[in-house]
C-alpha cells in the first residue's frame, strides 16, 4: 500500500515479525510475572519501553521499505542513507535501555539461548545489635508493671530483717521466750504458710487471667490489694497464730507474679527485647530487696530503737505493736501501685483489649483536662482500629484482593480465641521446665528465708552450754568441742540494722549485675548456655555460707559480729549468689514462657509454674528450717545449707534437660495452615529449639 510520499511499503518477512513480537510479548510477561508489590512500577516501565521499541522496530523497518522502494524507484540516496544511519542509532539505544532493566536482560538471554544470570547478591545481614533499654516498646505500661512489681519484695523482703525478733517477742508477759530452734522453726512455717496458700490458689490465679469475664489487670489489682491486707494483719499480729493466719491470706490473695510475666510477653512479644523486658522483674525485686530490708530495720520497734523521739511511759499503738510500722508503710505502698494499675494499664488479654476501661477513662479525662492546650488548631486525631484500615481496604493490605482475604484480622483473632484443653498442656518440655523450675524456686526461696535467721542466730560462746534460757547464747549438748570442717555452729547475732544491711547488699550487688554484666553476657551466651551455667554457682554459695559463723570478728561473742572479714565475707557470698540468680531467674522466666503449648495457655502455664514452684517453696523452709534448728542443738549449723546444696545440685542435674520452646507447639484444628505450619490439623508437635511455627 502507499505511504505518504507515495512510496511502496515492502512487507517484512515473517521471520522478522516473529523476532519482534515474540520479544515484546516476553518482555511483558517476563514483567507481569513477579508477584513482588515492589516491582510493579518497573514492570509498568518495561512494558512501556517494550512498547516504545515495537514503535521504534516498526518505523525502522518502515525505513528499511522506504529504503528498498527507493532503489527500485530513485536509485537510492545519500539522505536515505542518514535516515537509516540515525535510525539504527535510535534503535540501538532504545534497545539497550530495555536490556538494563533486570526481567528484559534474562528475557534476551532466554531468547539467545544463553544461561540466565545469578541472582543479584543481597547485602550481607548486619550482625545483630544487643538491645538497649531505651528500644523497649510500650515502657509506660512496663513501669506500671515494675512499679508493681517493687511494691510486692519491699512487703517481703522488709519483714526478714525483724521476723527473728518478732517472733521471740510471742511470749506470755511472765514466760521465757522461745528458743532459737523453736524460732527457726517458726520461722519456715510462717514462709511456708504464704507460699502454700499461694500453691493452693495459684492454678486459679493462673486460670482466672485468661477469662474474658475477668483479664490480667483485676488479678493483679486482687493481689497488690490482698498484699495490703495481709501486709497490715501481719504487723498488728500478737501472737504465732495470728501471724501465720495472715500470711496465709497475704499469698491467698496473691498471683501477681505469673500474671506479671504474661502481660511482659504479649507487651513485648519479639525475642530480641524478651531478655531485656523479663529481666524488669527479677531487677525490680534487688531493688526491693536494697529498700524493703533497710525501711524494715529503720521502722522496726520504733519506740525501743528511738527512745528520744518517744519519751518514757509511751502507750500508743507504736509501742503495743513494735512491728507495725514497716507493714503500715509498706501497706501504703501497695495502694499506691493498686492506684497505678487502675488508671494507668491496659489489658492485654486479646479478647478484652480496646473494651471499655473506665480506670483508663477516668485517668485520660483528667489527663487532658490538666494538660489541654489554651488553643487547639488544626490537625490528626487517632483513629481506631475498627475505624482505620478494614477488610475492604485492599490497597493497603498486600495488592490483591487474595492477599487482603489471606490476611484478615478475624481468622487471626478466632484462631486465638480457640483455648487449648488442659489435658494437652503437658508436653514433655513443659515436664521438664516445671520440674527445674520447681528445685530453682525451692532452693533460692529457702536461701532467702534461711539467710535472715542466720544473721540473726547468736553467735557461738566457747565455755557456754545456754541452761539458763538466756536468748544471747546458744542451746547446746553438754561436752560440746567445735572441730572442722563440719562441727560448727552458731550465727553472726546481727540486730535488725545490721540484718537489714547484709539483705541490701544482696540488692545493690543484684542491680549492679543485672545492668552492667547480665545484658552484654546473656547477648553473647544466649539464653539456655547462661541458664546452665547459673544452676552450678548455687551450690556453690550454700556449702559455704555456714563458714561465716568462723570469720574473724572485731568484737567478741555473744556481742554481733563486725568487722572488715566479716563483712567482706558476706558480700562475697551474697556475690556468688546473685551472680547465679541474676542469670537464672530471667532465663527461667523466658522458659517457662516459651514453653507455653499454646498462646491460649499461656496465662494457665504461668499459673502452674507458681503453683509448682509455691509448693516447693512451702515444703523448702519447712524442711529447713528443722534440719537448721536440729543443727543448732546438735552443733552442726551447716546441715540445712549442706542440705539446701544438694537440691542445687539436682536443679542443675534437671535443667540440662530444659529446651528452649517457641511459644506455640500445639496446633488445633485449622491453625496448621494458617500459621503456614503444614501440619496435619489437631497433631501435637515440637518444634526445633528456637524454630519458628
């Protein structure tokens, strides 16, 4: 046909259509097939440049035409010759912009007949960086938690630096008070009726978090309340009875702690910040544990410590009740952290997040009622979820609308409202985990009963028997000789100060570990090697803890022990000791969360690891509490730590069979698939240690 100078267009051989469509066409599908969202644009460029070049390879060949008419009809031409010249210089370069983009150049390769390329190499993954705690999320809501938390040790741990006198002080106004085996016994009872009523609630305790009609935060306000309330019966007790009777309804009403570590886990659900968020609580208990010991021996007997403050013939409540005030402050404590809760955290439970709160109503109301701004101009408001991006919005999903059905939030959250029943809970590792848990509670919690009856014990007097029921010496078998290594006997006969000093120092060497060495060593070591090598440094500080009692003293028995040895001796100790329990709590916490079946267990997991591990820490402070009184009468005061160093040794023995759990090792019916797991549906499985489901 003609054109537009009248010159006859030649057709192309078909050979030559082919090349040129076929490129064109392979060019797009060679685009269009990446399901990458990212390479969308570019498969529109090289779409359009294949276009350009079909447009481009038509008006050359159109020349090529032009160019052969004209032979036949002028003889051909020195400006057909530049055109054909300029048009190869376009052609070349338009061609050579198509191939630089990634699926042109394989798309010529495969068309030469030429291997593919390899894929480009992707930047080698920077190492990983050890977390700050500025990098933590959420860290208003982990305050709560802490703060929390802090009130609890300083009710704890303040009562161990005055309980040896509060309970030689329950006597009959005319009778002798009780002997130092009696008081040692007494002693583990009342630990034993704390943490035994806590192992006979804490599964209700662990149950009651995961119910929608009650959630995480009312369980942790019954228990700082219920802390409260025994806290303040404890302290206005007047007898042996009356004190147990209040301890138990102090751990009745307490749950707190497996509560605690579940809301940090689903506050702070990636693993790389889980070290650093459960080390809050373990870090929170030293600084407790610093505070609560030193408020005690302050506040202990206000009236006997500070005579000048009172005067003579004092009748008040102070003096009927010597031992009230630390409970009264520490009472206060307590509400001040119920408070915080109430109006300042949120639930974490799923099916009751973003429901009406009206603590957190209350508290936002006042908020911006104080801190409203005089003019409020233009600008975004929070939308919230339901509000925000929905199931329709595709765009904002992944592309498709198969991929905004794929991720729906409703199958997610279905998915997690199925609750695993409880007789799949018990996994092998769950076994495990809860039986190294178990013996790490017993023995440290008896440490910490056992350690403050140490302090207090009267110091060994050579020449001296005690048959007088003098409450300075000690009760011991006539004819007694001491003789190392193991006949020995006797305390440090430290008063409530003093006692409350030895307990800081625990604290201050506890928090210094946990901020300076735990972090950098737990980063490199990871979390089950740290674990592991805790458990074997525990024996290590019982076996010697009984040696104190030998140290060198600048004054002389019956008098307290003092002096530079004695005090050195004690920080090394408690040194060894803390090293251990910095490394071995956290790492426990993290196991036990991550040895949780299922997530909708979770709270029920933590629930059973309290109750095991207040079992073990009643029948702890019990048992040694009468080996330590025997040992007293018969001379031998190392018998309960010797003892204690065995149950290390066995919790060493049973952590090397712990693994690391993934938080989600039994799958129900549907949740196979959609987690990507290809699983059979309803099959109980285990994970890789650190695998993902």
């Amino acid at each position: 046909m003609s054109g537009q100078h009248g010159t006859l267009y030649l057709p192309l051989s078909s050979e030559e259509d082919v090349d040129v469509d076929s490129a064109a066409t392979t060019l797009r599908a060679s685009a269009s097939s990446s399901k990458a969202q990212s390479l969308d644009e570019g498969r529109r460029r090289t779409e359009y440049d294949a276009a350009d070049m079909g447009v481009e390879e038509e008006e050359w060949s159109g020349r090529q035409r032009i160019r052969a008419g004209g032979e036949h009809v002028h003889g051909g031409g020195d400006e057909d010759e530049e055109d054909t010249h300029e048009s190869a210089h376009l052609l070349a370069h338009d061609t050579a912009t198509i191939l630089s983009t990634p699926s042109a150049a394989e798309t010529a390769r495969a068309v030469d007949g030429e291997q593919p390329a390899p894929p480009p190499s992707l930047p080698e993954e920077k190492k990983a960086q050890p977390v700050s705690w500025s990098s933590l999320p959420k860290k208003a809501q982990l305050a709560i938690l802490t703060l929390s938390r802090l009130s609890e040790p300083l009710t704890q741990t303040s009562l161990q630096s005055y309980m040896f006198y509060q309970l030689k002080s329950f006597h009959p106004p005319s009778g002798p008070p009780p002997t130092d085996r009696t008081v040692a016994q007494q002693a583990g009872i009342l630990a034993a009726a704390f943490t035994g009523a806590q192992m006979l609630t804490a599964v209700l305790w662990g149950r009651l978090p995961d119910s929608e009609r009650f959630g995480r935060k009312k369980v942790i306000l019954v228990g700082l309340l219920g802390s409260a309330i025994g806290s303040l019966g404890f302290g206005f007790s007047s007898s042996f009875a009356m004190a147990v009777f209040w301890r138990a309804v102090g751990g009745m009403l307490n749950g707190n702690m497996g509560v605690m570590r579940t809301m940090i886990s689903e506050i702070v659900r990636e693993k790389k910040f889980q070290s650093r968020a459960f080390l809050l609580l373990p870090m929170t208990f030293n600084i407790g544990v610093i505070v609560g010991p030193l408020l005690g021996g302050l506040l202990a007997d206000p009236v006997g410590s500070y005579p000048g403050l009172f005067g003579e013939g004092y009748t008040g409540w102070m003096g009927r009740w010597p031992y009230a005030l630390p409970n009264v402050v520490n009472a206060g404590f307590l509400g001040c952290s119920a408070l915080g809760v109430v109006f300042g955290l949120e639930e974490t439970l799923e099916g009751l997040r973003g429901k009406k709160d009206w603590g957190l109503r209350i508290s936002g109301w006042v908020l911006r009622r104080l801190f409203r701004r005089g003019q409020m101009g233009p600008g975004y408001m929070a939308v919230s979820a339901e509000e925000g991006v929905g199931e329709e919005d595709i765009e904002l999903s992944c592309g498709t609308a198969a991929a905004a059905e794929e991720h729906k939030p409703t199958r997610g959250l279905a998915a997690r409202r199925k609750k695993l029943p409880f007789r799949r809970i018990w996994t092998p590792n769950v076994l495990f985990t809860l039986l190294a848990h178990g013996l790490l509670a017993m023995h440290v919690g008896t440490f910490n009963n056992l350690w403050f009856v140490f302090l207090s014990t009267p110091r060994y007097t050579p020449g001296t028997t005690n048959n007088d029921h003098n409450s300075t010496t000690l009760h011991l078998p006539s004819h007694y000789h001491p003789h190392a290594p193991f006949t020995l006997t006797g305390g440090l006969a430290l008063p409530p100060p003093s006692i409350g000093t030895a307990l800081a120092i625990l604290g201050v060497i506890g928090i210094s570990l946990q901020l300076l060495l735990y972090p950098p060593l737990s980063f490199r070591l990871g979390t089950l090697p740290s674990y592991h090598f805790s458990l074997l440094l525990f024996p290590l500080s019982y076996t010697l803890a009984p040696y104190l009692a030998t140290s060198p003293s600048s004054l002389p028995a019956p008098l307290p022990a003092s002096g530079i040895l004695v005090w050195s001796g004690i920080t090394l100790l408690l040194a060894i000791q803390t090293l251990a329990r910095t490394f071995a709590l956290p790492a426990t916490a993290i196991l036990v969360n991550n040895a949780s079946p299922h997530p909708s267990v979770l709270g029920t997991v933590h629930g059973i690891a309290q109750t095991v591990s207040s079992a073990t820490r009643t029948v702890g402070p019990v048992l040694a509490g009468w080996a330590y009184g025997l040992g007293l009468e018969r001379g031998v005061v190392g018998l309960a730590w010797w003892g204690l160093a065995g149950v290390a040794v066995v919790g060493a023995v049973a952590g090397r069979w712990v693994r690391e759990g993934s938080g989600w090792e039994v799958f129900m019916e549907g949740e196979g698939e959609e987690h990507g797991d290809g699983r059979e549906r309803g099959r109980e499985s285990t994970r890789d240690e650190g695998g993902k489901g």
